[in-house]
C-alpha cells in the first residue's frame, strides 16, 4: 500500500510542467523555497517540472531563468499544483 505522500507525487508527476506547460511526464520538485538549509522538503511540498525547467541550464536546480521569465516563484507554483490536485478546498 502506498503512502499518502508517495501517492501525492504520483499525481504531481501526472501533471504537465507548471513553468512551459509541457506535457510529458514531470518531475516532482521538492521547493527550495522556506526550507530548512541542508533539508529536503516535505513530499507534499513538491511541484511538477519537465526535465528541462527542473534540472536544466535555466531550471530551478541551473540559474533559475524560467523561473523569472514567467514571473513566478516556487511558493506560488505550489499553489497552483495543490489547487490543480484538490480543487477549491
């Protein structure tokens, strides 16, 4: 039987990158954002990335270029995958 928290990142990585949009299966992202120095995020504080925007030049783990091409940052893409998954609480 699967965690809730395994179970949460699946269906993270069914969704399409949420900095391009693409549409093969993401990555789950744990935020850099608020996190403990020398800490993993929690799995539920996870975002879905292409390979690309997660572990590329200009991906949140390169020089962070897509990130502030779309203008966004990783608390706000948080809650955009958390409304993506569970709706309108």
């Amino acid at each position: 039987m699967m965690s809730k928290e395994h179970l949460h990142m699946v269906r993270v990585k069914e969704l399409p990158c949420c900095l391009c949009g693409a549409h093969e299966p993401s990555e789950a992202h744990h935020i850099l954002d608020g996190r403990i120095p020398g800490r993993k995020a929690h799995d539920f504080c996870t975002i879905p990335l292409c390979v690309d925007c997660h572990r590329g030049r200009l991906g949140v783990h390169g020089d962070k270029t897509m990130l502030k091409i779309m203008k966004q940052n990783e608390l706000n893409l948080l809650g955009e995958t958390i409304k993506k998954l569970y709706g309108e609480l």
